[in-house]
C-alpha cells in the first residue's frame, strides 16, 4: 500500500482523457446553472482520480477526495476548492476548464479526435 498504486493503464488513461475532455467540451456550451451543476457534480471525481493517480497516488471519493488531495499538494487542493466553490456558486465554468486542462496537460492534454473504443462482443445485439 505504501507504494501506491500501479501506473494508470493506457486505456484507463485515455478512457479518463476522454471524460475529462467531454465533460469541459460540455462545459463551454450555453448551459443552465442546473447543468453546470451536474456536469461538475460529474467532473470532480474523475479529475481527482487523474490528479492523484498522475501523481501516483491512491485515488478516493467522497471526504477522502478533498483529504488526500492536500495531502499530495495543497496548492492543487486550493485550485480545486476555489474552482469547484466557484463552479458551483455562480455558474462560472473558467476556473474548473482551467483546472481540467492543466490536469491533462501532463497526460497527453484532452482526447477526442483519435479516441476508438471497441465495445465487448456480449454487449453486442445481432
């Protein structure tokens, strides 16, 4: 445990890339403050899984978010609060695009063109 976790695979990388770039892409429409809400509702577990599994951290949820962020960096856990406060008090979606694309940087940046994924064969209806 003291190691931390294994490396985030390629497809689970790219598979949180992709969220990550949806998620912002659908933050840039023309939204209600109800979707802003629940787009960030959304967003937030999946960029702290890529802050601390990119930091080669053990990722949480819930309490433990907010916790083991300022664990690994409290400048990061700052940027998060003030973005996603923000993001949720009046609606301003720049702070949390900010954050997301600064996250993703390091990563290969946001997915979309490019990103195939094969379903499993059972999902399949013939």
């Amino acid at each position: 445990m003291a190691k931390g976790p294994p490396l985030l695979s390629s497809s689970g990388l790219n598979a949180l890339r992709y969220e990550l770039t949806d998620a912002v892409d659908d933050l840039r429409g023309n939204r209600t403050l109800q979707e802003v809400i629940a787009i960030g509702a959304s967003l937030h577990p999946k960029l702290v899984e890529l802050a601390l599994r990119g930091r080669g951290r053990w990722n949480g949820t819930g309490k433990w978010a907010p916790r083991l962020l300022r664990e690994t960096d409290a400048g990061l856990a700052d940027r998060f609060d003030k973005a996603f406060q923000t993001l949720f008090t009046n609606g301003d979606v720049h702070p949390v695009i900010e954050l997301v694309e600064a996250e993703l940087a390091p990563h290969g940046g946001t997915l979309f063109d490019g990103d195939c994924r094969v379903a499993p064969g059972s999902w399949r209806v013939i």
